[in-house]
C-alpha cells in the first residue's frame, strides 16, 4: 500500500490505496522486494510456474548409474 503525504510548514497524508492487487511473497519468503541503491523500487511477482514447491529428486547408486552410462574404455 501506499500513502500520500504533505510535508512543510504542515503536515498531512491521505488514505491508504493498494498499489498491487496480487500477493507478493515467494515460497514463503517474507520479502521479495527491495530498494535498490538509486531509490528504484524492485520486487519479484509469482507467476503461475512459482506456485507450486520444486521438487527434489533423489538418486540413489548415482555410481553404479553412471558407470552403465558412461562404462570405462
């Protein structure tokens, strides 16, 4: 969200307004924005491919497994 505000000899904000209507938050990451040095705001949008975990493949006797492919001369 964003709030606009007044500064000078008063101060003063108006209400709150949505600047994005999605959800911003990668594998439940807390932060997947920033600032960047020159004041630009950077931030990662999830896309449908990011909504699911990655998976993790497990290869057991990776050795055996590869000495078939890869047999020695």
């Amino acid at each position: 969200m964003a709030v606009a505000v007044r500064t000078g000899s008063t101060f003063g904000f108006k209400p709150p307004t949505w600047l994005f209507d999605s959800r911003y938050r990668i594998f439940g990451q807390p932060w997947s924005y920033d600032v960047a040095a020159d004041d630009r705001f950077l931030m990662i949008k999830q896309t449908t491919e990011m909504q699911t975990a990655p998976q993790v493949v497990a290869v057991l006797n990776w050795s055996e497994e590869l000495k078939r492919l890869v047999p020695a001369k």
